[in-house]
C-alpha cells in the first residue's frame, strides 16, 4: 500500500525524489538486448540500490502509468511503488500542469508528462527522476518548464535521470 500525505505531515530531512513512471518501468523491465535500454536499466537499478539516502515520492499518474499494458509487468511496476509516499493532485497542481502546456513548456499531447513535473513543483519536490528525455529531461525544454513553474510561484523540480543523480560512494566509487 502507498503511503498519503495527511494534515499532520512533517518535513522530511532527506532529498525528496519524484518517480516518473519510465524510471520503475526501466527498474522492472526484462533484461533488453537493446544496448542502450540495458545500460538504462543497469543504471536505473544501480540507483534504486542506493535510494536510500532520498524521500521516493510518486503520484497517482505514476501508478496510474504503472497499472497500464502487460498484466505481469504491470504488477511488477505496482509492487515496486509499494510504500512511496503518494502526493496528491491538487488544484495547484492540475492549474500548474494546465499552464505548462498552455505556456508551450510541454506539447500538448505530454498532459501527464506536465503533470508529473506540476506535482512534483507544486509540493516542493527536489528531484524529479526519469528516462523521458523526450518531454520531461529535455534541456530544450528546461528553461521554458522553470519559466513557467516560477511565473506560477513555484519552483521546478532538478530534472535528471538515475546516472546524473548518482553520487559516489565511501571509497569515492560512482553510485
């Protein structure tokens, strides 16, 4: 079961992260053949090794997303959430992802894309995680998703994937 925000949420002291739903797609995913979907999931699951140090946050689109397509990966990707804290989508948030479109921060055919980055701005989220780098980790696309989330009163999530979130370790080894 996911865990909800309540009246009586307290402040975490680690980094909060948004899990996008490309990132427990790559994490749960058949071992590819393709080199550079094999890199992303040895990455991504190099990453979830080490999520310890951050908040994991998702939002209902992220399991919404989950849920869909094959039946067993689906599963897979549901069970991965299991204990994320889940954000809820509020009005600011539903506005915000309204003005990321609008705005041309996102095409309008990227809805829930602009809905994972208004979640994660709207409730003050750090990092937002993802492999979609069509729409979401986009450095074409960054400043106008800033722009628009600052005009808004908020401000933007650090966009990035699972490699440029790693840290290195006790011995100075990339994480």
């Amino acid at each position: 079961m996911l865990a909800t925000l309540s009246d009586d949420f307290m402040p975490v002291l680690r980094p909060t992260v948004y899990v996008e739903t490309s990132v427990v797609s790559y994490l749960t995913a058949k071992t590819s053949r393709d080199v550079v979907r094999l890199a992303r999931q040895q990455l991504t699951r190099e990453w979830w090794e080490r999520r310890s140090r951050f908040e994991l946050v998702v939002s209902y689109a992220v399991i919404d997303e989950a849920g869909r397509g094959d039946r067993a990966a689906a599963e897979l990707r549901v069970a991965a959430l299991e204990g994320l804290l889940e954000l809820p989508l509020t009005e600011a948030v539903l506005k915000l992802a309204d003005q990321l479109i609008a705005e041309h921060a996102l095409p309008a055919k990227a809805q829930v894309d602009a809905l994972h980055i208004a979640v994660a701005a709207v409730h003050g989220v750090n990092y937002l995680l993802t492999w979609n780098c069509r729409h979401i980790a986009n450095a074409a696309r960054r400043e106008d998703i800033e722009r628009t989330c600052e005009n808004a009163g908020h401000r933007a999530p650090i966009i990035c994937t699972p490699d440029e979130l790693a840290e290195e370790d006790e011995d100075g080894n990339d994480g």
